[in-house]
C-alpha cells in the first residue's frame, strides 16, 4: 500500500503566536511536492511540527501518516515509522562519526521491529554505507568526520542526502535544502535527491527560491502565505516568482510583506 502523509486543518503557534492557520496538504509515496512561500509565512514551522519539535505547539488539526496519527508521537517514532526531515540548519555531533550516526540509527530501528535484534554487522554495514556514498558519488572519508563538525554548507546538505539514502524513509521533507549552497553543491544535492525519488519515497520539497526547482522538478506547487496554503497547481506556479517574487501574491490575498 502507499503511504501518506496528510496534514489536515493544521494550526500550531510558536511562542503563543499562531503561525501555521490551517494547513493542508497530502503527500502520497512516489510524489514530489515544493511548498514555496515568502520568508515567516511559517514554512521551517510546519518542517518542525512535522517531526515534533516540542518547542513548536499545535492547537488544531491532524498529521496523519501511513494511516496513524502521528501528532503525540516522539520525533524518533515519526522517524522510525518512515518519515524523514532534513533540517534548514543542521546541528554538529563533534565525537560522533557519520558512520556511526547512520548506524545508530539503523540499529534503533531493527531493535524496533525485533527487541532480540543484535545489530548490523560491521561488514553488512559498510557494504551498505559504501553502496550509498558512490550511488550518491560522495567521497568515502566522509563517513569518518564528526557529524556535521566544521561541515561546509554543501556538505552539510550531502550528509541530509546520504542519512535519507541509508534509513530508506517513505515520505522526506526536505527544508531550504538550496539555502546556502553555490550552484554546483546545489546541483550534486538536487542529484542525490533525484536518484532517491522513485515509486517508493515522496518528497516535500521546502524553499523560498524556485532555483531548486530547475533541478528537482515536482508534480505539485504549493504556496504558504501567513500560514495557510493559497494556491497549489502544478510547476508554471512558480514562474510569476521570477519575475515579480511573491510581490502578486501579497497582493492578492491582502497580506503585508514583512521581510522581503
Ligand atoms: P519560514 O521558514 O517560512 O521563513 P518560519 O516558520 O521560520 O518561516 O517562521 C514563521 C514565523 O514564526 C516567523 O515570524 C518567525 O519569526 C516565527 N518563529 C519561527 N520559529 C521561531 C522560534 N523558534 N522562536 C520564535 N519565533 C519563531
Ligand atoms: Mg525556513
């Protein structure tokens, strides 16, 4: 069967302020959506809410994912149900290799399935690691630095890309993934994403810039706008940005821009 993620009538506050107004958007396994919108209109809010970041408070509404309800479940349950989120600003692990993140992980999951499970082997891990790294054409003594620990933006970014390869999840979120990268970081990211999207992963592309979209092409636009979404349509949604930005869109729908 495959998995979904719905958000419905979504409403969270950060810091007692409303931001997200009522959200809702499907996501479907196979699909790739770009939710777009003007910097504050609440795009990182609803990327955190996704994951259950407990300094995110949601007021109304339902994340439903793979059929369950997945609002009062722990970041680390989302994770291990097959959801996964690159964040906008990932955090360093300075003592804690890649290699052995990615293998945490996995074995995390396995004891999910199987309390008994003694872990992946050093061999079936690295068979799998090696694997992943030259699909995604990543240089093998990446593995060996400390998480993110002096990462440069774009291999910051490829770390996101090769995490999502290794724990295989069924729907990704994707947050300002083209936020800090020269074209050709931005171009090698768009590509491990790409190599990743089939009939088994659906993506949630999030970005203010439609530059991404030259690369990962989706299905489905989406634009949020003071934490609704205002219109959704197929990829010609973006071509008003490039030339007039979200300016018309403010415009219709009364808003005030606040920062651009
Ligand atoms: P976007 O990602 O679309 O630029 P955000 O979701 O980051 O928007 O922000 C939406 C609004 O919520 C902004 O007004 C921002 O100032 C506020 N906000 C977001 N995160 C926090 C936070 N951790 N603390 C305080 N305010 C926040
Ligand atoms: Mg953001």
């Amino acid at each position: 069967m495959v998995a979904a993620l719905e958000i419905r009538n979504l409403h969270a506050n950060v810091e007692g302020s409303p931001i997200l107004k009522g959200v809702n958007l499907t996501i479907k396994q196979g699909e790739t959506h770009a939710l777009m919108g003007p910097n504050g209109s609440g795009k990182s809010t609803l990327a955190n809410v996704l994951m259950g970041n407990p300094a995110y408070e949601v007021t109304g509404g339902q994340i439903i994912f793979d059929g369950v309800d997945i609002l009062d479940l722990e970041p680390d349950v989302r994770s291990r149900l097959g959801l996964f989120l690159a964040f906008q600003y990932p955090v360093a692990i300075p003592g804690v290799t890649l290699a052995n993140f990615l293998r945490s992980a996995i074995n995390a999951r396995r004891r999910d399935q199987n309390p008994d499970d003694k872990g992946i082997s050093i061999p079936e891990f690295r068979r799998l690691l090696v694997d992943k790294m030259q699909y995604l054409e990543i240089s093998q003594d990446f593995a060996g630095r400390y998480l993110n620990d002096g990462f440069s933006g774009g291999e910051k970014k490829r770390a996101e890309i090769l995490q999502m390869a290794v724990l295989q999840p069924k729907i990704a979120v994707l947050d300002e993934t083209d936020s800090g990268l020269d074209i050709d970081a931005l171009r090698i990211v768009a590509s491990g994403v790409n190599r990743l999207v089939g009939p088994s992963l659906g993506v949630l592309v999030i970005t203010h810039y439609k530059r991404i979209l030259d690369y990962i092409q989706p299905q489905h636009v989406h634009i949020l706008m003071d934490g609704r979404i205002v219109e959704s349509g197929g990829p010609e949604l973006t071509d008003v940005l490039e030339t007039s930005g979200y300016k018309p869109f403010f415009e219709k729908y009364g808003l005030v821009p606040t920062e651009d």
